[in-house]
C-alpha cells in the first residue's frame, strides 16, 4: 500500500494520458475561498518530486516560483497591455515598436523564469554593435520594466534585468546646430510665412517644440509692466505631452522676450485674427498661438512640413535640419556669445548643467574666459 503524504506535502500522481509524472500542492486560497493549487510534472518520479520540493520551499520563503509556462513575449505583452497607463501616445508607439522588433523576436520565447543574467548580457552587447547608446538603454529600460512588472505579480521570482551593465552602443545621430549666420538666413526665409513667429521664438529663446504647440494667448505677455520694469514674457508652463505638463518641473519657466519676438508675436496675432474672420462659424477657439487655419492645434508633421520648406528656402538641405536643432542652435549662440553655462540650463528648462553639457556639448564654448580676464585686470601691468 502507497503510504499517504503528509498534509502540506503535496500530492503524486501518475497521469497516463501525458505519460508523466504530476506534482501537486496547495499554496493558499483567493480571496473567494478557491484553493490555489501548483502543479510541476517529470518523467520520473524523481523529477517530479524535486519540483515539488521546489515549489514547497519558494512558498514558504514567500517567493512566488511563478507558471512554467509564462515566457518573456507574455511579460512584455502584459506590460504593454497594462504598464503604460498615463503614458503619451506617442510614447507607447516607440516602445511597443521597439518590443515588437527587438525584444520579443530575439528573448520572447525564453520562459521567463529561465531567463538568466547572462541571456541579457549576450543579447544586449549584441544589439550595442548595431544600435545607438540611447536606443540600447530604452531596449534594457523596457525589458527590465517589463520584468519588474511580471515579478509584482508573481510571475517570476527575480528580475535579473537589473543586474545588468548597459553596454555602450554606436554613437548616435550628432546634434548641431546653425550658425549665426545660417541662423539670420533661416530667420530672412521664414519672415512672411505662417512659421515665422514659430521659427523666431524656437531660435531666439529655445522653446522646445512642443512646448511652442502648446502655447496660449493668455500666456503671453506682449506689453509687460514698464513701472515695475518687467519686460514682454511668456509663460512656459505647459506641452503636448500626456497630461499638459511641461517635460521636467524645471522646464516649467517664464521667459523674457526679445524685441524681434514681440515684433512676430504681434503681427502673428493680427495674422490669426484674419484667419478667425475668414474661417467664420469653421473656426475652433482653443486659444492657442499656433494654430491652423480654422484654429485647431498643430501637429508635429504640420510644423515640420513647413519649417523644411523655409530651410529649403535659406538655401540649406532641408532633409538634414528639424525644428528641435533650432533650440540647439539657440544653446549654440549663447554659448559663442560667452553665456555662462549655468544660465542657459536655466533658460532651456534643464534640470542641471550636465544635461545642457551632455546633449549640447559639441556646442558648448570650450574655453572658459572669465577667469583669465579677472586675472588679467587685478594683475594688469
């Protein structure tokens, strides 16, 4: 006679139709009363007691051994499906691109309680020989994400995600940026066209383009307070991001407006209210600066349609500048013109210094002055 396992033990048994070895033990109960059961199978009787053994010592250590049968291609689904929530759209589009074309082709059918430090090792210094260093650390920040995800819902034990280096990928597309006179030859095209308030404000105070999308009359500032010597300014406090927010609390900001952006401001104004008259009862008030015809917001594709045309125009290849290397040449000119660092971080909205340094540094005027001309004039001979 086959001596009975003890309570908490778990439970053998031979299944003939698959010709294995079944373990099984009760871990707990759901909240409605129902046992939750796990199963392991082997081929031997031996197999399938060692997992049993298995599952018995993760559930009383508190770790959830998680289903051998749950792989990387379904945490990754599961947290593209349920992880992103509040996400920007466009967000959620890059990642999933990325998912679909790197990740669950090349780890997706490992099983995720398999997966070892070293696969994603292998897999990442593979993707840094042919991909650019940010797009490495995306591909590692989604996976691990999406195994952080799967482990808070005892899918897996551990992520081992997060204890991988990111190796360094291939150098990415470089930043530049105009100068000054790219920059006036830039401006000279796009005075007359629907864009040159857009183009002006984007050069002369390095709004990102999102944030220029997001703008509204009420705020803007064309007269300020002369009294109290406040000049014209704006208020950079929101975006077309998810939510309205601004990219980071710094980016946040009110900035004074130089002359020639008053001047296209207040011609761009008497631009748009023509386009309210013409546009009649078409016309969608949503009180924004940059709009379209008929007053609805702009998208990206709408502004960079334009904006190539004018480059065209200043006599430079239009397919090698966007609108966003106009905020880089606005770090670029004030950098040359002796701008301390610390001043521009500030008015591009960066948290610190080192990410102007890092993204702008081939902009950044290497030669610091200040300190030898202190010198010269208290040592003057």
């Amino acid at each position: 006679m086959t001596e009975r396992r003890s309570r908490g033990d778990g439970g053998l048994h031979w299944d003939e139709k698959r010709q294995r070895w079944i373990a099984s033990v009760t871990v707990g109960y759901t909240p409605a009363g129902k046992r939750i059961v796990k199963k392991a199978s082997g081929k031997t009787k031996t197999e399938a007691k060692a997992k049993l053994k298995e599952i018995i010592r993760d559930h009383e250590d508190g770790l959830a051994s998680g289903p051998a049968n749950y792989t990387v291609a379904d945490a990754v689904t599961s947290w593209l499906a349920y992880g992103l929530h509040g996400r920007n759209q466009n967000t959620v589009i890059n990642y999933r691109t990325l998912c679909d074309k790197h990740i669950i082709p090349d780890l997706g059918a490992r099983k995720l309680r398999e997966l070892s430090a070293e696969d994603v090792d292998r897999w990442l210094v593979g993707k840094a020989k042919v991909l650019s260093a940010r797009t490495v650390r995306l591909l590692h920040s989604c996976l691990n994400r999406a195994v952080k995800f799967a482990q808070a819902r005892d899918k897996v034990k551990r992520n081992v995600v997060g204890l991988c280096e990111i190796p360094e990928g291939k150098e990415g597309r470089p930043s530049k940026s105009l100068t000054l006179d790219q920059a006036t030859a830039l401006l000279d095209a796009a005075e007359g066209t629907r864009l040159y308030a857009y183009v002006v404000l984007s050069l002369l105070i390095g709004a990102r383009t999102e944030e220029l999308r997001a703008l509204t009359w009420k705020e803007v500032d064309l007269v300020g307070d002369p009294d109290r010597d406040i000049p014209p300014w704006i208020a950079v406090w929101r975006s077309v991001r998810e939510g309205g927010d601004t990219k980071t609390k710094r980016s946040r900001r009110s900035l004074a407006l130089p002359k020639r952006c008053v001047e296209a401001l207040k011609a761009h104004r008497e631009q748009q209210r023509k386009d309210r008259k013409a546009a009649g009862d078409k016309w969608q008030d949503h009180g924004l600066v940059f709009a379209s015809l008929v007053g609805t917001p702009l998208d990206a594709h709408n502004v960079r349609r334009a904006f190539r045309k004018i480059v065209k125009d200043a006599g430079m290849p239009a397919y090698y500048w966007t609108p966003r290397e106009m905020r880089h040449s606005f770090v670029s000119l004030l950098s040359d013109s002796g701008v301390p660092l610390e001043d521009i971080a500030r008015l591009v909205g960066h948290s610190g210094t080192a990410v102007t340094e890092a993204v702008y540094r081939k902009q950044i005027r290497p030669v610091l002055l200040q300190g030898a001309a202190a010198m010269d004039t208290l040592f003057a001979r």
